[in-house]
C-alpha cells in the first residue's frame, strides 16, 4: 500500500467516532471536500480529528466555537455541507 492510500485509510479510521451524528458529518467532509481543500485547510481537518467526540459535538451542535480559525473555517464548512 503507498503512502497516499496509507494516509487515506488513517483518516477514514479517524473519521469513525463513538458518535453517529459525528461519524456522519467527518465523513461527509472528508468524501466531498477533504481532497480539494488547500493545505491549511486540510491540516485543520486532521487537527480537529484529534479533538474528543464531545469537543466535537460542542462545536457542531453547541454554541462553542474553536479559537483557531482554521478549526472554525473547517468546522463551518462541515455545518454547512450538513444543513446545520
């Protein structure tokens, strides 16, 4: 396996959270965006697969928005894809 398929495989393993609602909306990102983002975007993806499933959830279902604009640019992007 190569090293693309690799990184491919790691982030569709990311992507699955203890969480459906959350599974849903990284993997929706992920399938649609995630490849023609540039690479800061694509950096805040991979940052915010670190967060906790409840960070997650604050910000996508909450009213907490991340202080890196990255994050929330990303985040915005998941929201609105997802009708949010």
């Amino acid at each position: 396996m190569n090293q693309l398929a690799m990184n491919d495989a790691r982030l569709h393993w990311q992507c699955r959270r203890g969480m459906l609602e959350l599974d849903e909306l990284l993997q929706n990102y992920l399938d649609r965006r995630y490849a023609n983002a540039d690479a800061n975007e694509q950096g805040a993806f991979r940052a915010l697969l670190t967060l906790s499933d409840q960070e997650l959830f604050d910000y996508f279902f909450g009213a907490l928005a991340p202080l890196d604009p990255q994050l929330r640019h990303v985040i915005e992007h998941i929201r609105r894809a997802a009708g949010a």
